[in-house]
C-alpha cells in the first residue's frame, strides 16, 4: 500500500499545495521506502544544488530522510529538525493504521537558531564556502514553532475519516 491508496492524485496535490505554501518550503510525498511520489513548489538554489549533485544528496537529503523517517514512525507524530546541511526538515507521517504507508516532507528554509552547514555543505557539492553562503541567503527564515503547527494540521487532515 502506498498513500495513493488512501487518497487520490487530486488530493494528495492539494495538501502538498497547502503544505508548501503555508511552510514556503518544497513539500514532497513519498511512499513506505522513502521513495518520492511527487512534490510541489520549487527548491530555494541551495536545496535544489543538493539535489542536484547525487553525493550530497545521499550524504544529505538520503540520510536524514532515513533517520527523520525511522522517528515518525516510532513516535507516529511529524517531526521538525535540521538536514544535514543545517536547514529545516518537517516531515507528517502517513499511517493506515500500524502500517506507515509514507510521509510528507517539506525542507529548505534556513533557520535563526542554527547555522547551515558551510564546510559539508562546500566538500560536498564542489564549491566554496563562499558560494553555499551565497545560495543559502535566497532561502528564507523558517520558525520551528510555526511548523510544528503546521505539521499538526496536516496530520489531523491526513488522518481525518
């Protein structure tokens, strides 16, 4: 089973819509696996150059959607905390019943209590400090209580019926 099973197409693109505009961040379904089903809104340059760049992705993204995905499925609640490179991660899981069939993820916004992390960041995509300072500038600040909000209404919709 995967989330579609539980809602269509047409609704999953909808609380994706919701979720990225509410967050300002990328907001992406996946399945079970961690597999990515589809996402809405455009990456901020220093997220898109790690998703581009399959090192830092694996190092980056991958492992910190295996950890984040590993918590929301003990706790069965969504979960705010940083990516590897420093920057905000909120995930909702998706459950039928025991089974956690997916989740969403939104990522990218920089955050005022923590700092990207310029050094990974720079061995990782090939470019200087320098340049990832540069490219997380055009990422908004993201508030972590604002998101735990957020992560709460959308799982109450998810799960709602």
């Amino acid at each position: 089973m995967t989330p579609l099973d539980l809602k269509t197409e047409k609704e999953w693109e909808e609380i994706l819509d919701r979720c990225a505009k509410e967050a300002n961040m990328t907001a992406c379904l996946t399945d079970g696996d961690g597999k990515l089903l589809f996402c809405r809104m455009d990456r901020f340059p220093l997220c898109k150059a790690i998703r581009e760049n399959q090192g830092a992705l694996t190092t980056i993204c991958m492992k910190t959607n295996t950890a984040m995905r590993s918590v929301v499925g003990k706790t069965r609640r969504p979960e705010i905390d940083m990516c590897e490179a420093g920057l905000l991660r909120l995930v909702v899981p998706i459950f039928n019943g025991r089974e956690l069939l997916g989740q969403i993820a939104a990522c990218g916004l920089t955050s005022k209590e923590d700092e990207i992390e310029d050094f990974l960041v720079a061995k990782e995509l090939g470019v200087t400090e320098e340049e990832v300072a540069e490219m997380a500038q055009a990422s908004p600040f993201g508030v972590r209580e604002e998101l735990e909000k957020l992560g709460a209404r959308l799982f109450e919709v998810i799960h709602a019926g």
